[in-house]
C-alpha cells in the first residue's frame, strides 16, 4: 500500500485505529502527550510519542504488536481497534495478537488451497514475497496493519473485518 501526496494511506485499518485513539482521547479529555503517556510501560518503554502522533495521523503502519500494546493500555480488545464502530461477535474480542496471526494464517493457507495455488503463486496474489508469504501462512513474525489490509483485498474480503469472522475454515479461537 503506497501513501499518497499527503503521505496517508487508504487502508480502513490505520483509520479505524486513528478514529478510535481520537475518540478515546476525547472521551478522557486529554491532551495527545498524555493520551501517548498511556502507552508507557515504563520508562523508556512503550509507544513513543511519535509514533502515537504518526499513527494518529495515519502515518504509520503499526503493527499487531503495536495495536496490542495499544489496546492493553486502553482496557479494550485489539479487534476494537481495528474494526471501527462494527459490530463482532464477543470470542473476536478474546482474541490477542498471536491468534490473530493464526487466524490469518489459516485464512491464507485454506484461500491458497481452495484456489489451487502453490506457494508463489499465492504470494504474488497477495503482493508479498514468498518469504513473506511463508511467515504469514505459517503465523510468525509481526505482521503490519498494511499487510493485514492488502491481504484482505487481494482476497476480495474487508480489510477491517475478514479476520473476524467466523467461517467454515476458521472457527473462533
């Protein structure tokens, strides 16, 4: 996903995040410094204060990593973050930043095997590498908003929401 003149891109993952951390940091009333000072672990620790102004802005392409510490910080779910005001089935908000990976991974792996793909090509449906496509398939790494987004795309589901929703090949974890 390429960013365009203003350097955003149109990926609905980095808006519903932006959307929600500004929601939240409206319904606290507080200032950004102290919204990004929530994310703080500990000294030293934590979100930096420019990638919360980044991912604000939709700069950034956070990853679920991020999105989980961000989520933790603010006492709600990470699907609450990446879906916007949708609406979810209440296992979707169980979920943490691992069985997310997994559920990806096994919508990758049953899309490459309903379509008769091999490895390659699946990874140039996608657009990522095959090394890529081999940490996604097999749920390693971390994965970005972006990947997340173009990989709902390129299978022709919503980018916010297809890793929540319950299908024959992907019961809830």
């Amino acid at each position: 996903m390429l960013p365009n003149e203003a350097g955003e891109v149109n990926n609905p993952l980095r808006d519903n995040i932006a959307w929600f951390l500004e929601a939240e940091r409206r319904r606290r009333k507080l200032r950004h410094q102290h919204m990004a000072e929530l994310f703080k672990t500990s000294p030293g620790q934590g979100l930096a204060y420019r990638t919360y102004i980044r991912t604000m802005r939709k700069r950034n392409n956070v990853t679920l990593r991020t999105v989980e510490q961000m989520a933790q910080a603010l006492q709600v779910s990470i699907a609450t973050l990446l879906v916007g005001g949708a609406e979810l089935e209440p296992w979707a908000h169980k979920l943490t930043e691992k069985s997310i990976r997994g559920r990806l991974a096994g919508i990758i792996n049953s899309e490459r095997e309903r379509r008769n793909l091999l490895r390659y090509q699946m990874a140039e449906l996608l657009g990522v590498s095959e090394i890529t496509l081999n940490k996604l398939a097999d749920a390693d790494g971390n994965v970005s908003v972006d990947t997340i987004a173009a990989i709902g795309e390129a299978l022709g589901r919503d980018p916010a929401t297809f890793l929540f929703e319950d299908s024959d090949s992907q019961q809830p974890a």
